[in-house]
C-alpha cells in the first residue's frame, strides 16, 4: 500500500466514522448533510477522484445545501485539490477549524492506564449518550443529530465510559472502518483532568481495537489543542496523516 493509498483509506475512516443522514457524490466531491451544527457531516468533502475545476462544483454545492436551509461549507483537505481562489471568487470566507489527522501505526495498549475502570459496550446507553452531552456541553436542541448519527455508524463499534462513584468523568468510542480503529469523541469533564482518564478510557478502545483485529488506529483533533496532542503522542499517534480546515459561503441560502 501507497502513503496515498493509507492517506484516502484514513480519510474515508474518518468520514464513515462520523457518518452523514445523506451522502451525494459531485465530480469526485462527496456532499454530506445531517443538520445540526458539526461540520464535517454538513459538508463538501473531497475523494480521490476530486476534480480541480470546481466552477460546477460549487453550482451544485449552492444548490444541494440551499435546498435544505444551510449555507454550503467546503471541507479543504492537504490531500485534496486547492481551489482556495476559486472559492475566494464565490464569496466564501476565511479558515475555520483547522485539525490534524493523527495515525498510530502500531496500536499499543498502554500498561499504566487504569483500564478496569472503564466500562465497554457495543451499544451506547442513555447514560452513555447523556454524560456525552453533559461533558462536551451540548445544547439541548443539538443533541438529536448527534444522536441520530450515533444509530448511523456501520462495522463494529465499541463505547467507553468512566465514572468515579458514580460521576461521569471521560467516555469516547471507536469503530473499525476501512481495516483501521477511528476514535471519536473523547471527552473528559473538567475537573477530572489530569488524572490519566482520558487515557485509560482510549487505552481501553485500544485495546477493544486490537482484539478486533484493527491495523492502525487514527483519529482527528483540533490542531492547537495541545493537551490532546500531547495525550495522543503518549499513545502512540506520532504520525501526521495531513490537516484540513472548512470554507463556508458568507451569504445565507435564498428561503
């Protein structure tokens, strides 16, 4: 296999990792769409196959995102085309969020963590869904697209928690797509931090990866949120796959 071919099959991980309510393809570009406020399932994002003129591409995006009430937001990866003057031409605005791709190339289950604390299901609980939604500070009318997106997720999945007498401290989950482990949503309360939680809450997904057969592991991350990069460099995730960062068109979609 290719650094390319690791590259894309990372990329489609982490799309199938967080899936979208609807996927449409446009010259190689898929247009995803879920509502709610994330951007990666509201978005265009680039394949392999992406096409560089994008003057169709950007009709179609006004089109498709306009029809269901949001304004088209372009997911802009390193491995993908540049078409950032194209779409300073269309009257999208500046970066928004830039993050990193991250790749553990051997998954290595950490001995120091205290794995035994943290509870695995194949299935999220209330409780699971609710801590979720109580640690990352959701707001009440968000919350049903993460929770739709969650019955959404295909291939084996696995949801971690950790609560100290009884209190939610830190949960994630993971899921095999593509051959490797994605991590998603890893979350600690504030004021449990620096306890080696969120450790041993992704040491136990490791772990749960591993025995499932799992190549590598990856994940994504805010690329100033040095806490979490320092935490996935202990953990194995040394290698920089690529960054991205979105676009959105500044006008609103016609009513």
């Amino acid at each position: 296999m290719t650094d390319d071919d690791l590259l894309w099959r990372a990329e489609r991980a982490c799309l199938d990792a967080w899936p979208a309510e609807t996927e449409a393809a446009q010259l190689g570009w898929l247009l995803r769409h879920s509502g709610g406020p994330t951007r990666r399932p509201n978005s265009l994002n680039p394949t392999r196959s992406a096409a560089h003129e994008c003057g169709a591409l950007i009709d179609a995006a006004d089109a498709f995102y306009t029809a269901r009430g949001q304004r088209p937001i372009f997911r802009l990866s390193d491995i993908g085309p540049d078409i950032g003057k194209e779409l300073d031409q269309a009257g999208y605005g500046g970066e928004e969020g830039r993050s990193l791709t991250l790749l553990a190339e051997e998954i290595a289950v950490p001995t120091d963590a205290p794995c035994h604390k943290v509870s695995l299901s194949r299935a999220p609980s209330q409780n699971w869904i609710a801590a979720r939604h109580a640690l990352s500070g959701t707001p009440s009318e968000d919350q049903p697209f993460y929770n739709r997106m969650l019955t959404l997720i295909r291939g084996p999945v696995c949801f971690a928690a950790l609560e100290v007498e009884g209190v939610p401290c830190a949960q994630a989950y993971g899921t095999i797509q593509q051959g490797l482990l994605v991590l998603e949503s890893v979350v600690t309360d504030a004021a449990c931090r620096n306890k080696g939680y969120g450790r041993a809450v992704v040491g136990a997904l490791l772990g749960w990866g591993k025995k499932m057969g799992a190549e590598a592991a990856c994940l994504q991350v805010v690329a100033d949120n040095d806490p979490a990069l320092s935490l996935y460099a202990r953990l194995g995730f040394s290698k920089t796959l690529y960054g991205y960062h979105y676009r959105r068109k500044e006008n609103a979609p016609a009513q």
